[in-house]
C-alpha cells in the first residue's frame, strides 16, 4: 500500500485515562434496541488516537489475531486522515465497524498495549474504540474503501457459511483473484453476527453494509442453501476447486434437568434468533414471528451469549430479569463490559445459584425455577474453584420465561452429510491440521466448527489463516508456506 | 434463485397446492422431508413437508391449508409470483422398507404427504394400503393420485359425507383384526389422530412411524424450537426427525407445545384482516 499522506506531527494525548465514550443512558436504553455506545466523534478519536505512543515493540499488532498494523492506523487517525486509517485498517481487516465493536480487546490488542498499566494508574490505548470511530465514519460519509482485488486466476472457491470466518476468508480469497461463492442456510448473510449479537451492539445496517462490500468485490452469495442437504459437499467439491468450511457452532445445549421441555423454556439460540434475525420484538406489526409478552425471566449462563440474552429479555420490557449462574462473578465468561452493561440495566445477578429444575406452572409452561444454592470449593480440572451445593439451601423464583445459554456445540447439518470429513469424536468439531485443511485435501475448515465455540474475531483470525494457506494450495498445491518461520505465518495461531 | 409458483390448484376450501421452481430441492428432497419458506422480509419461517418432485422438471409440489397470517399470504401468490425464501430440503427422508406391507394412515392436510410416501413405498416393492381420513368429502385432498399409486385406498369421513363413517383409527383396527398382515405404518396428520394411531398398533406389537409438525424457527438444528420427546429423550425432530418412533413419542408435550403461540397467531391474523379490511375500504373510498 502506497499512503502517501503527510507524517503525523507529535502532539501526544498524555491523559492517563482512555476518552471516555459517550453511551445511551441506561434508563432510557432499555426501551429500545438502539446502540448503547454511542461511539466517538472525530475530536474523540483523534484525541484516544495520540495517545499512543508509537512504542518501538508493538506488542499490540502481535495481539491482534488479524495482525493490524495498529499503531500505524492510530497516527493516521492522530493527523485526522481518516481515509488512510481505513485503508491501513483494510489491509487486514475488512470489517472495521464489526470489530471495533465485539472484539473482546480487553483480552487482545489492548491488554498487551505498552500503556497498560493499571500499577500506575494507567489505561491501554483506547484502540477498539478508535477502530469502530472510523468504521462508523466510513458508512456516515459513504466511503467505500474497496481493497484491490487481484487479476482472475480462473480458481473457484466455495465458503459455506457466512459468519465472520466465512466472511473473513471470502473477501481475501476475492482479493488474491479467486472467484468466491458464499452458501448460507439461513435467508441472510452473517451467520452468528446477524442471529446472535443483538442490534443494539451490533446494528444490522451495519453487517448489511460489509456484506454489500463483499458483494462490490465480486463475491456472490447464495441464501437459503443449506449444504450437507441442498448439495452434497462432494457435489460443491467436484464445482469449485477449494472449499472453505464455517458452519458455526449452531447447535444449542440443554442442562438435562427436569422441565426442560416446557413452553417458554428457550435455547439462547432460539430466543435471539426470534428476537434478532426473525425482528420479533417488533410483532405484529413489523414481523410475523412472535416473541411472548414476559413478564419474569431467568437466564441460565454467564457467557457473552446469556449478558446478549438478558440485555435483549431486559429491553422486552418484563418486570424482572434474572441471572443465574452457578458459579462466582470471578468465573464469569462474559466480558467485563458486557457484565458491566447488564448490571447497569437492571439485570439481576444470582450468582452460586445451580439450577435443579424448571417448574410446571400447571398449564405446561414453566412456572418457577428451582435452585441450589453453591459455595466455591476446591479448584477444578480447568483451574476454577469448583461450586459445591450448600445442603438445604433451595431457592425458588417465580419466572414464566426461562433461556439457557450455557453453550452450544457444532452444527451437525453439514458433517452429518459427509462422514469422510474427519471430525473430533467427542466434540464433533472438525479436525484439522497446522495449516487448517480437514481429511479431505481441498476442504478447509475454521472458525467455532473447528473451535466448538469461541469469539467472532477468533474466528475471523482463522479465515484469515485459512485463505492464505487455500490460496497457497490453488497456487501451488501445497498449502504450506515453504519460507514461513517455525511458528510464524502459516500457522494457525489459535490452534498452537 | 427465484422460486417461480408454476402451478397453483385449490385442492379444498382453503387449501391449496403449490407447483414451485426449485430445481435443487427437487433433485434432492425425498419423501418425509420438508422445506421452510418465508412470504416476504417481515415473514415467519414457516415449515411445509414436501408433497411430491419432479427433479427432469426441476419443481416441487407443496400442500398447505390457510390458517394463519403467512399461510393465508401465501395462498394470495399466483402463478408467475416468487416464493421470498425457500430452503430445503431438511430433515430426514421417511424410511422406506423394502418387500414389506405397509400402512399409510393420513389425515387432512397430512394426506398430501401420503402420497409421495406410497409412491416411495412401491417404487420400493412394498405393498401398500393408504388410509385417508378428512372431517368431510369436500376437504379430501389428493384422492386420486394416491389411489392411481396404492394397492388399496380407504377413505374415512368423521361426517359419514364419503367413504366409510368414522376416524382413521377404526379403518386401521378393522384392517388388521380382519387378517391383513401388516408389517408397519407410517401416519401423517392432526397430532391427536397420530397419537391414537400409534396407540391402536400399539397391542399389535406394529412398528409406527409417526410424522411430528412441532414449531420451528431455522429448522436446521440451530434453535431447538421443535424439540419432542421421544423415549424420554429430548430429539430436534428438525435435524433428527421429523419422524419418530410414533409408540415413543410424547404427543401430549407435543400438543401442548404447538398450543403455546396460539394467541399470538390469532392476534397476527386478526390484525392481518383488519389491515385488508382499511385497505380496500380505502380503495372503495378513493378510487
């Protein structure tokens, strides 16, 4: 990439603390589905953006999964060129606005910033946040910044599933010249970015809008087709000559406790995938499927998916939302600022609560939940104090909605279909080896498929692995990197 | 892909077969399997079991009754207009048995899915008796094709209007009490006509396929919606069904669970009528 725009002068930000950043007011935010954070304006970004420091390390770059240039972008957004930020951002993440806003940074880019230290009273680079800044200014000013794609190599690729490995991985094999089919079971692209994460963290008009890129690029998608049964995988291997695989972890789980089956027992999965991709908190009048009027809900889990679930349940305007967890805050899965969001909203924590059984309110719907009490114990196998029942503490709450959100696995709708693609036979996530190809030499698998269940960036740094190593394959017919380091590019950096 | 309707036939009051352009689906689907469609953006994803294919013609054949909003903003495209979405085919195929005598009890709308099933089953060599049943002669569906294709045909009406008087249950009980050695049944219908079906071979030790129409949202095994218990195991009846071991299935979650939406259904038609009401009192107004 050529930028030629002029070196930023060195006027640093020497504030300890990040900008803050301005978000909608709790009382007011749950009676919508409205974004919470409401993002940085330019003088805001600009100023988070000085104050890095342009260390000589970069440790950030390191513990981004895709590899952005960071401090690069930060002093293009520091000399208020915006444009050039973007195109820095693109050359390895094509989805800026999606990013900036679910990336767990905390955990990544920002936890490893030089400025991070909390000994010292001292905040990271408010990095995520200056990414969705010029993500947001990209679609507020229409700027379309289309990558070059690369002149045709006559290669076919098929992606199955478009969450954001498969969105991941289409838009750089599009750019090194492949021409890139996108297959999706549901009727809209995005996978777990358009059923799961709810509108009010990430707005649909925005995945719609990176999808829409895709499409300027050249890459086709195909709705509604689900592979495994509207094709079989042998047939799209015989059409296109590199398969990518990532089918997500769709696949919800259930505790196996008595009561399950009542009405008004949801799947995570399924009551955001009513409330999200099928828009039912707008029944009747803006969609067909409904939602039930709740007025006492519990939900099962600590993870990012039950904070999405109970923020969601808390914005359907109900009298109560419970969390139950059975475990301590300290193991808590979900990402301190989504905690944190769902706190503020009034989201009920029961923490150490294990759940027993769901309550037939006599009419076969859930009526109560009923839980033991837990104290933490010794630690367990994964390190974590094991919760241990406190006997003849049992409580009851009134609920007449309950969603578990305690995991899901693999989704079993594509590898179902082809028992030659081997798979772990625990977990039925697929196997794959240091270059992410599965048993069959030209189908690549990642993202959740492959992990059983991680995060969207995680499973964009996979796609981005993927595409490198399936276009050395087209290329080459090997899908290793012949110069790569021991442990360097073409090494799947999740999976070590 | 657009999903062109090619033919549409009202087969009852109310009810209506669908000739739509689908040529994977056609290719692909079997008898038992289903697909789910959507009206328009704002729609529901509503699953309909496959009634028969035509894969050298690339066309899918879909029967369904309007009773709710969708269904009835279905039954309004005419030839020549697009199915929204459609996908498919999901599901498990109905396992066909070979050499066997086989019994498919249908009722209602569930008599459209007999039919591809009988053909299934003699295309395999089975001889094979259908058992249709309606509420009365004028909501009997698809008589003839399943007559040109099974050994035998018995019609029931509750009313007595047509064919023998009385439920299904009666026809089937007569049938093996009067010396038909029946290998298995497959039934297709309202859940109380199948859960009585699957009692009355129940004492005769005949194995019952049971075709179960739980809720759905994705139908790919992503939600858990459609969740039946079956031997007292909870089973995606999406992804592993939709048929059952019909002697396993708990039908009374079954039927509980599809009751559950109803007052949301009926608001979503009501409000769906009233909106057509204002809209051509609208027109009549301003013309």
């Amino acid at each position: 990439m050529s930028d030629e725009s002029p070196k930023p002068k060195k006027v640093l930000n020497k504030s300890k603390v990040k900008t803050p950043m301005r978000e909608q007011d709790p009382a007011a935010r749950i009676f919508n589905f409205e974004e919470v954070p409401l993002g940085y304006n330019e003088q805001e970004a600009t100023g988070e953006a000085l104050r890095c420091i342009d260390c000589k390390d970069k440790p950030c770059v390191a513990g981004c999964p895709v590899g952005i240039d960071i401090p690069a972008f930060l002093q293009l957004v520091g000399a208020k060129d915006f444009e050039g930020a973007l195109r820095k951002i693109k050359e390895k993440n094509f989805l800026p606005a999606i990013c900036g806003r679910v990336c767990p940074q905390e955990d990544q880019c920002e936890m490893v910033c030089t400025l991070n230290r909390p000994d010292k009273g001292r905040e990271s680079g408010g990095i995520g946040r200056v990414e969705r800044f010029l993500g947001d200014y990209a679609m507020e000013h229409n700027l379309t910044i289309t990558p070059t794609v690369a002149p045709s190599t006559g290669k076919r690729v098929a992606v199955i599933g478009s969450g954001p490995a498969g969105l991941t991985a289409a838009s750089d094999m599009v750019q090194k010249g492949h021409a890139v089919t996108v297959f999706e079971a549901l009727h809209k692209p995005g996978g777990v970015l358009f059923y799961g994460i709810p509108q009010f963290r990430l707005p649909k008009e925005i995945l719609m809008r990176e999808v829409d890129g895709l499409r300027d690029m050249g890459v086709e998608f195909v709705m509604n087709y689900p592979v495994g049964k509207a094709e079989s995988l042998d047939s799209i291997r015989e059409r296109f000559d590199v398969v990518f695989v990532s089918t997500g972890a769709g696949l919800p789980w259930f505790l196996g406790i008595p009561g399950e089956n009542l009405n008004g027992v949801y799947s995570a999965n399924e009551f955001l995938t009513r409330v999200n991709l099928m828009g039912g908190y707008k029944f009747p009048d803006g969609s067909d499927t409904p939602v039930k009027k709740i007025k006492r809900i519990a939900v099962i889990g600590a993870g990012n998916t039950a904070m999405d679930s109970a923020r969601t349940a808390k914005r359907l305007q109900p009298e109560v939302v419970y969390l139950v967890y059975r475990r301590s805050r300290l193991e808590m899965p979900a990402r301190v600022e989504e905690i944190h969001h769902a706190e503020q909203e009034g989201v009920e924590f029961n923490l150490l609560h294990s759940p027993l059984e769901l309550v037939n309110d006599g009419k076969g719907a859930v009526g109560a939940i009923r839980c033991q009490e837990m104290e933490l114990g010794e630690p367990d196998a994964s390190g974590r104090r094991k919760p241990v029942p406190i006997e003849g503490k049992v409580r009851e709450f009134a609920v007449d909605t309950v969603v578990i959100a305690i995991g899901q696995g693999p989704n079993p709708l594509l590898t179902a279909d082809c028992p030659e693609l081997t798979r772990d036979p625990k977990k039925g996530t697929i196997l794959i080896n240091d270059v992410m190809q599965t048993s069959l030499p030209n189908v690549f698998a990642g993202g959740d498929i492959v992990t059983g269940g991680a995060t969207v960036i995680l499973a964009m740094g996979q796609g981005r692995v993927a595409a490198d190593a399936m276009h050395r394959y087209l290329m080459t017919g090997d899908p290793r990197d012949p110069f790569a380091q021991a442990g360097g590019s073409g090494v799947c950096p999740n999976l070590m | 892909m657009g999903n062109k309707i090619v033919r549409v036939q009202e087969l009852a009051p109310r009810t209506r077969l669908f000739e739509i352009e689908a040529p994977h689906i056609a290719q692909r689907g079997k008898a038992g399997q289903f697909v789910i469609l959507r009206v328009n953006d704002e729609g529901e994803r509503v699953p309909l079991t496959l009634a028969s294919r035509d894969p050298g013609k690339g066309t899918i054949t879909l029967v369904f009754q309007e009773v709710g909003k969708t269904t009835e903003m279905l039954g309004r495209l005419q030839v020549g207009q697009e199915i929204h979405d459609l996908a498919g085919p999901l599901g498990k195929p109905t396992e066909i048995p070979t050499g066997k005598t086989v019994v498919c009890v249908g009722g209602g709308i569930g008599n459209a899915v007999v039919w591809p099933q009988v053909q299934a089953l003699k295309e395999a060599g089975n001889r094979c008796i259908a058992i249709l049943g309606a509420r009365t002669k004028e909501l009997l569906i698809l008589e003839d094709e399943i007559r040109a294709l099974a050994d035998e045909t018995i019609i029931t009406t509750d009313d007595g209007s047509y064919g023998r008087k009385g439920m299904v249950t009666h026809a089937l009980t007569d049938l093996i009490e009067g010396g038909e050695k029946v290998d298995e049944v497959i039934t297709i219908g309202p859940v109380v006509m199948m859960k009585f079906v699957c009692r009355a071979t129940q004492p005769f030790g005949i194995p019952t396929q049971a075709s179960l129409n739980p809720l759905m949202v994705d139908g790919t095994g992503m939600c858990g919606a459609c969740r039946v218990t079956v031997g007292g195991k909870t089973r995606f009846a999406c992804v592993e069904g939709p048929e059952f071991d019909g002697h396993q299935v708990d039908f009374d979650e079954l039927i509980t669970r599809l009751a559950y939406y109803q007052p949301e259904e009926r608001a979503s038609l009501d409000s769906y009528h009233r909106c057509r009401l204002e809209a051509a009192a609208d027109r009549l107004q301003n013309p």
